[in-house]
C-alpha cells in the first residue's frame, strides 16, 4: 500500500544587521577587514569589560517586527546561551531566549503555480530575536593548527524563525525571496549571502498526510543560497520518504548539506535548549521600550513590497506577474521607476527589463544593481522604439551592443546607421519584390489564408534588413492583397 506524505517545513533566518558598528561595542561592524582589526576588550571577551547595547540594532529589529506584523515585546532582555567552541571568546553567546524583541506575527508569500498563477500563503512568523554574531575560524592552508578571526564577533544579527507552515521546497524558496524582499526595501541588511550577512537553517520532517502530528524533524545547515536550501529540503525530503518507507526511524539530528555532492550528511545529533544553559544576562539589564517609540518607527516604516505591487498595477497598468517580478527586488523596483522617470512607456519598459535585460545579465551572472546598461540608457533606447525612429527587432540587437559598449542606443544608432525605414516609397518598392518572389505565398494570401500574411511581412523585413516598421508592411501587404 502506499502512503502519501507531506513535508513540513520551518526556517530560521539569520539577518545581518546593517549598522557601523557592533552590537554592544564600539568596533565597526564592515566586512572585509584585516583579520582582527575590529576587536577590542568587550568582542574579545577579556575580563572585566561590559556590553552596552546598540541602540540602532533595537531600532532595526523593531522596524523588521512590524513589516512582519508582528507584537512587539514592551520588555527586552537578553540572554547567555553557554556553549564552548573557540570562535566564541566569551563561552558564551549574548542573545535573547525567552522575550525575543518581536513574537507572533506573519507573512504573506506569494507561490508562484502553473503559468505564473499567484496564490497568497500565511505563514506564521514565531519570533525574531537579537544576538551577536560568533567569530570566524580558517583551517585551509595552515599548518599545525586553525586561526581564528574574531571580528564578526559581536556583529549584530536578527534571528527570524518561522512557524512550521511551509508544505514544499519551492515554498520555502518563495518564504526567503519574500522575507528578503522585505528586508531590502526596509533597508536594515545588505541581504547578501556571500558574505553571509543572510544565513538559512531548516527544519524538516515528513509525515503522512492526514496526520496532525509532528514528524521527528531534522536541522539541516551550510546552504549559501536560496537555490541551495530549496535543493536540500528536496533531498532531505526524500531521503526521510524512503528511510520511513524502509521501516527505519527517523532521528533528530543535525545535517550538513554538501553542495558540490548535492546531497545532506549527519553532522551531531541535535542539542536541545537545556544543553545551552540559558540564564538572564547579568551585565545588561532588562528594560522597557516606550510605546511612543513603536510608534515613531512604525510610521517610519517605507513602502513596502506588498503596496509597491498594488500600485504598479495601478498607476502603471501592469498585469499581476510583471508587477509582482519588478518588486519582489527592491533595486529592479527602483530600475524600473527609474526608467519612467527618463519618460519610457510602463508596459515597454516591463518587457523589455523582464525579457532583453535580465536575460543578458543572467547570462552574465551581474546583478541588476551592477547593470552595464543604466536606466537612463535602457529608457532612452525604449523612447526610440516608442517614437519609431529603430523597430523592436533592430532594438534586440542594440542592446547587447549597448551592454557591451556602455554607450548610449542614440549614439550606437547614428553609428551603425539603423535608423527604422519609414519611407513610404522605400518600403512599397520592397514589398514589391516581395510580391513577385513570393508568388505561392500571395495566392494563399488571397485564398484567404492569413498566415501567409505573416511570412510575407518577414519576408520584407528580411528585404530591409530589420529595419522595417512591420506594422506599416502589414498595412501595405494588406492594401496590395485583398482577399478574394
Ligand atoms: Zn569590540
């Protein structure tokens, strides 16, 4: 008999946040520093220094609480949560166990289904909690030993864990490109996962469907993108299937994901809370945060992606897809608005950013922030299509020049002399030819089959090299072929 299972997954997010400097010191947060350079008695741990909260960090956390609608805590305290590893000066890490600053919220993710259909999810956030950031050990190339480089200690990060309402791999996926959409437009984090200012975990475990209980779930950690996660939960899902199906228990345990192998490995078993001895950090008091203060960044809050969507659409007349595509990334967001601005047609610009634009930066492997082509430029390229000076054909082939160049689509025009032809004379002497070479084609034409018609239009603009406007051939095919 076979038994249908379900995934249930959650994730834990951790999110750099962007602040100069550390969490409860004054060294600077950057990346790419000298090894050591941003360490001074309190990130090193030495004794005898204290903590001293960051105010921004609050400031910043609260602001990601409220995008995710969540209740904000009036009391915040933090925590010890004891462990030993030598990247951790202290034994111990700062962070928040049982108040987190933000608990019981959620977030709407868009899952994407046949032929780009939007379907809304809830998923449930359980809490988003402050700590520091541990430092960092290097074992490749050295000999006799491992380094340790302590200036991500005490960075500060924002934990945000999820209910365990994700059903799939893709939904999971989804989850992350909609948290990270969030954080960009709130700009509290550079969101970048190589540098690891955004780090995932997930926790997931099958059971059958039906069943309301929870499976014996698994951790699995090292996923350095969204792809990553989506591909392990895959294969942790099948591997729990087959295990279950096999008569084998699951066990609660912590797994690796090897991307270069593409496949999870047993790490440790899985350490539960009371293994870390939480106690109250003794060195920073709990204290309140004013109502009022909520309140001010509450009404600081930036648009976010949701009402970016709803006025795309309204404002700019795009379907539900194309806007939903142009703001689930803050920056191609601001690409785009910013081509408007330079007085690019809504739609045109849409499908040219959403076809032509991301497929050469895809190939490319650049990100939209980073494009050669600049909004100025690909608007003023969409102005000439507009104003029919070059055809869209001709338009295609521009812009891998303009991406190449970096010039502009009115200087690459003038030079290779592709100005559209819409001439007249020129163009009916060309659908001439046309006529007389073609004689199978018109006669179908005439015969009323209206495909022809399309060849025909091809025909001539391979006649003008491209340079045709086929809208003014199809008039003319049509005035000189009437059905009969
Ligand atoms: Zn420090």
């Amino acid at each position: 008999m076979n038994t249908q299972y379900e995934s249930v997954i959650g994730l834990e997010v951790h999110v750099q946040l962007k602040t100069k400097s550390k969490i409860f010191c004054a060294c600077s947060a950057a990346f790419g520093c000298e090894a050591n350079e941003n360490t001074c008695p309190v990130c090193l741990g030495l004794p005898g220094s204290l903590p001293v909260l960051n105010e921004k960090v609050l400031e910043l956390a609260i602001k990601v609480g409220l995008a995710l609608n969540c209740r904000i805590s009036e009391r915040i305290k933090f925590d010890r949560k004891n462990y030993f590893y030598p990247d951790l000066p202290k034994a111990y890490q700062i962070s928040q166990y049982d108040m987190p600053v933000a608990s019981k919220g959620f977030l709407v993710v868009e899952i994407k289904g046949d032929g780009g259909v939007l379907t809304e999810k809830r998923i449930g956030i359980t809490r988003a909690h402050l700590e520091e950031d541990a430092g960092k050990l290097l074992h490749e190339g050295i000999k006799d030993g491992s380094w340790v480089d302590y200036n991500r200690a005490g960075v500060p990060l924002l934990e945000i864990v999820s209910e365990p309402d994700l059903r799939t791999p893709e939904e999971a996926f989804q989850y992350l490109v909609s948290l990270k959409a969030i954080l960009q437009y709130l700009e509290v984090s550079d969101c970048n996962m190589e540098e690891g200012s955004l780090r995932c975990d997930a926790n997931v475990s099958i059971r059958s469907i039906g069943e309301t209980k929870l499976g014996t779930k698994v951790e699995i950690k090292n996923m350095n993108s969204f792809r990553a996660v989506q591909k392990a939960l895959a294969y942790e899902v099948k591997r729990q299937t087959k295990a279950v199906e096999s008569g084998e228990k699951i066990i609660q345990e912590t797994r690796l994901w090897n991307e270069s192998k593409s496949e999870t490995f047993s790490m440790r078993s899985k350490e539960q809370a009371h293994d870390y001895r939480y106690f109250p950090e003794p060195d920073l008091v709990p204290f309140s945060v004013a109502s009022e203060k909520i309140e001010t960044i509450k009404k600081s809050l930036p648009e976010l992606p949701k009402a970016r969507w709803d006025r795309f659409k309204t404002r700019y007349g795009l379907s539900d897809y194309d806007a939903y595509v142009l703001t689930s990334d803050k920056i191609l967001g601001d690409y785009f608005e910013a081509c408007i601005q330079e007085k690019a047609d809504p739609k045109l610009t849409s499908n040219w950013i959403q076809s032509e634009l991301l497929a050469l930066l895809n190939a490319g492997k650049i990100a939209i922030g980073d494009s050669p082509v600049k909004a100025k430029d690909l608007a003023g390229l969409i102005r000439l299509i507009g104003n029919n000076t070059v055809s869209g054909k001709i338009a295609k082939e521009i812009l891998p020049m303009m991406f190449e160049t970096r010039k502009s689509a009115e200087t690459i025009v003038k030079e290779k002399g592709l100005v559209q032809v819409t001439d007249l004379k020129v163009l009916e002497e060309a659908a001439d030819r046309v006529i007389r070479a073609n004689a199978k084609s018109v006669s179908d034409l005439k015969a009323g089959k209206k495909q022809a018609l399309g060849f025909l239009v091809g025909q001539v603009m391979k006649e003008t090299k491209g340079k045709a406007n086929p809208k003014l051939i199809n008039e003319i095919l049509t005035q000189k072929l009437p059905i009969q």
